[in-house]
C-alpha cells in the first residue's frame, strides 16, 4: 500500500512517530510539506520564522534524499493538496504529528473526518510534547493553570518512552510526481535583512542535534545561575529548534538521561533538573494554549479583560522594536532580536515589561512583533511569556512585580558586555554609567564621545513615573467588579 506522511513542524527523520508508523505499515511512503500559511490565521508564521522554514525545508528535503526518498511540496488549500496527492499515488493512508494551535486543530480535525468518510485510514501522532495536554490534570481533574504543580505532575508520571530511530533507508518517491520548488514558495524576504540570521544559526535536524550535544557538554554544567545572564551563551538556544520539530523534546530527556547514565551529570544535577523544567515550561505553554485557546488574543485572567491599556502611542511602539528606547538594556535585547531572530529569556521579561507595564502598550501589539521577528516564534510559548510578564496569564508575575531594567542591567550584564555588542554607540561608558547614560554627568559623557539626544537617545519614559502610573491602573482592577 502506499501512505502519505504529512509533515508539518515535525521537520526531522529521527523521533518522528507518523513517518515511523508509515513505514511499518506501508511499501510506498510519500514525505509531504504542504504550504498554506493561511489556514494559521490570524498568526501565519511571520517573517523571521518563514526564512527559518525555507532552511528547514531545505535541510530535510536532503536528508530524504539522502536515504532514497524525496520532499513533496505543494501549496495552497490543505484539503485540496492532500486530496489530489491521495488521487494522484492511489495512496490509501494518511499520516501526520499532532500539532495543538486552535486554528490548526480544527483544521486537522476537518480533514481528519472528511478523509475518513472516504476511507481513507487517517492517524494521528505526538511528536512535538512530552506529554498530551490533556494526560496532566490537577488534583480536582481540571487543566491546571499553575506551573509548579503541573510540572510536579509530570514528574510523577515520568517518561516512558524512548525516541524512534532514524530509518536507515526510504522508499523511493515515484520520479513522475510533482513538486514544487522550495524556492518557488517565496519563503526568503526580498530584501537583505536576514544575513544576521543566517550567520547566527545552523538550521536543520543536524544543527539541533549539534546545539544540543554542545550544551550538555558545555553549559549546562552552569545553567542554573548562566541561564539569567544575556552576555554569556548559558543556554541551549533549542528554541528553533523544537519549534519546527527539527528535535523533538523527547530527544532532548533523553539524551539528558544518556549524560546521567554515562556520568557526565551526577543524578538529580541541579542544572540538569533545572533544564528539564524549563523543557516542562515549554509543556505547560502547550497545555494553557490547549485548554484556553482565546489566550493568544485575550488574557486568561479575565479581570484584565477591563485593564486600561489604552495606549498605542505609535512613537514609543516604534521606538522599543528599533531599540532606540534610550534604556541600554532594553534596546540591546531589541537589536539582538532584529540582528539574530532570537532573544535571551532574562531580557524578553525585561523588554515585555517595559512595554505592557510601563508604557501601558498593549502585551498584543509586543506579542505580535516577537512573532513576525522571532525565528521560535511559537504561539504556546509566546503567548504565556507575554501574558505571564504582563501579568495577566496563568502563574503569572505579580502586576506590581515591575522590572526595573537599569536593575537588571546590572545584575545580569554586570560588565556590560552585552550592553556594549548591541548597543556600540554607548560603548565607551564606564560600568557605573553603562545601564542608565541619562545620569553620567557631563564630561564622562563627553570622555566616552556621546551626545544624549543625537548619538544616543534620550529615554523615552521617566522609569519611576511610569511605574506609578502602571501600579494605579492595576489598582483599578484588582478587585473583583
Ligand atoms: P533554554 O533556557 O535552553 O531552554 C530550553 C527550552 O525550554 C527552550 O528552547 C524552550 O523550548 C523551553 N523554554 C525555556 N524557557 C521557557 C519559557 N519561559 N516558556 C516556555 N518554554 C521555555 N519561547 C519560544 O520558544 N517561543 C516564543 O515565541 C517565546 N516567546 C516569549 C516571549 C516572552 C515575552 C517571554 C518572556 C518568553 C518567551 N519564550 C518563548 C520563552 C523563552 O524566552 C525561550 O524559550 C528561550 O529564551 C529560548 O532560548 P533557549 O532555547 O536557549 O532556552
């Protein structure tokens, strides 16, 4: 028989369930990508995510071919593509990994019922989680919305699976069946804004695997205190990774189980312990975004459905996505975001306070700006990250729990290191002046060759201004009406 193999953000041979499932069942498997960014509305992949699926695209069309097989692309309406490959291979099977946005279950959930009722034989498949958000419940059997009991939970239940291994070799795809040409989907931006991506990152199942090896080796000795500091690379930056599916969170348990076994960590290792729960934070994401699927546009916490967020002041919008706020810290994350596609966790929580706290912009319009320049760009994640700084998801950040980034700056860029990569103009400061320029009098200022307001702006807001006016609007709906 012959049996299709969907694929979607499962972009990796290793681990990968359906395709595994496909090739015990069936003599003829044929790998498919079917592009239509339009059935995720209203969050199509934005740009920076697009330049990384064209790579990831790329990477695993050559993987297939390597083992004998070949990538279908098609694009445009899924039904339609999946329903003219089934005709044109005779193909009886149909197989995919499950994906959890709300556009795209339902989605799946339509064809999965249309295909059946032609007999066609449709499965479908976890690949991208630990655990089903719906296997986690809290002790009243409800979908839990704090994460420390959710992950004491999972911990419980444990992982009792083992990743699937790489097929050795595939069966050859039929020359005669068309595809179209990856480039032809129009995935790059036409303008050269993307050379910092691609020198920032190796794209593909290899490079995941890569990334991960090199950070059980190297970081995550010291993850537990380096995860907080943007100027060292203390984390595994997976992100990307795991979003597409280039690795799956199972490879990653495991070969963290393999380091213990091997006793490159000793058994419950702090930093180890510590990595696999920011894996679990990533669970969770998926569990809220699974069982409140209104979050990635209205909080979770309804009292802040009446939060005065009034303002969409243009100026101060455009300002903090150039990162040209005036607060180092800030525009440092800002222009590491632009420059790399990926930002540390430590200033996501600073620059997503800054905006829905003291600037009082609305958490969406900073969400939806992560989500066209983030190449992990991933509703789960970005939509319980934006919400738990704004305060206002599930185990959220106390409102008046306000960052203060001159604070943070100092803490966790303590020489300035990263302050001085992203922010050049500034450079020539000394530490103590580093975080806030606006307080270095004026022959420092004019030994480090900076002109406030011309060379580097002013900041934008008044930090301790803002913060009051932050803490009275929270105050207006703090109680319950
Ligand atoms: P590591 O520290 O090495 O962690 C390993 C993996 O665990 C990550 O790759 C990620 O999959 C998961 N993880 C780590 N921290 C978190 C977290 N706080 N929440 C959920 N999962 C986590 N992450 C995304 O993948 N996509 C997003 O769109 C995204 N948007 C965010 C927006 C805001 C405002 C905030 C505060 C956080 C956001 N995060 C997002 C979470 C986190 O910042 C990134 O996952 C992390 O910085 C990725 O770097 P890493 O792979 O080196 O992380």
């Amino acid at each position: 028989s012959t049996a299709l193999v969907w694929l979607r953000r499962d972009l990796r041979l290793a681990d990968n369930p359906a395709l595994q499932h496909a090739l015990s069942v069936a003599e003829t498997v044929i790998p498919v990508y079917i592009h239509a960014p339009h059935e995720e509305a209203p969050w199509e992949p934005g740009a920076a995510s697009l330049w990384w699926l064209h790579h990831s695209l790329g990477a695993l069309s050559n993987d297939l071919q390597r083992l004998g097989s070949r990538l279908i692309i098609r694009s445009g309406s899924t039904p339609e593509c999946l329903e003219s490959l089934l005709a044109e291979t005779g193909a009886t099977q149909l197989y995919w990994n499950r994906l959890y946005e709300p556009a795209v279950i339902k989605r799946d959930q339509q064809i999965k019922q249309q295909l059946r009722d032609q007999s066609i034989e449709v499965q479908s498949f976890n690949s991208a989680l630990l655990f089903e958000p719906w296997e986690i419940t809290n002790k009243a059997g409800q979908p839990c919305k704090v994460f420390t009991p959710f992950w004491k939970t999972c911990c419980a239940q444990g992982v009792h699976r083992l990743p699937l291994p790489t097929p050795e070799t595939l069966p050859a795809v039929d020359p005669e069946l068309t595809s179209i040409p990856l480039a032809a989907l129009g995935l790059l931006p036409t303008l050269d804004w993307d050379t910092g991506l691609a020198s920032s990152w190796q794209v593909g199942e290899q490079g995941a695997h890569e990334a991960l090896e090199s950070f059980i080796d190297g970081a995550m000795h010291a993850y537990k205190e380096d995860r907080n500091r943007p100027d060292l690379a203390g984390t595994s930056k997976l992100s990307p990774h795991l979003h597409f599916g280039e690795i799956s969170p199972l490879q990653v348990h495991s070969a963290c189980m393999r380091a213990v076994a091997e006793g490159r960590y000793p058994g419950e290792d702090r930093h180890l312990l510590h990595f696999l729960s920011e894996i679990g934070w990533r669970e969770f994401s998926y569990h809220l975004l699974y069982h409140f699927p209104q979050t990635p546009e209205s909080p979770l916490d309804t009292r802040f459905e009446r939060f005065p967020w009034p303002k969409t002041d243009p100026e101060q919008l455009r300002a903090w996505q150039k990162g040209q706020t005036g607060i180092p810290i800030v525009d440092a994350a800002m222009r590491e975001l632009w420059h790399t596609g990926w930002m540390h966790n430590r200033v996501r929580m600073v620059v997503a306070s800054l905006l829905s706290k003291n600037l009082q912009i609305h958490w969406l319009e900073g969400a939806r700006w992560f989500w066209d320049t983030l190449v992990d760009a991933d509703l789960a994640n970005n939509t319980q990250g934006w919400q738990w700084t704004a305060g206002c998801g599930a185990d959220a950040a106390p409102y008046f729990r306000i960052f203060n980034p001159v604070l943070q700056g100092e803490r966790f860029d303590p020489q300035g290191k990263y302050v001085r990569q992203w922010v050049p103009e500034i450079a020539g400061l000394p530490d103590n002046y580093l975080q806030k320029p606006w307080e270095a009098p004026a022959e420092v200022l004019a030994a480090a060759k900076i002109n406030l307001g011309r060379t580097y702006p002013h900041p934008i807001l008044d930090l301790g201004e803002t913060r009051q006016s932050a803490l009275q609007a929270f105050s207006a709906i703090k109680q319950p009406p």
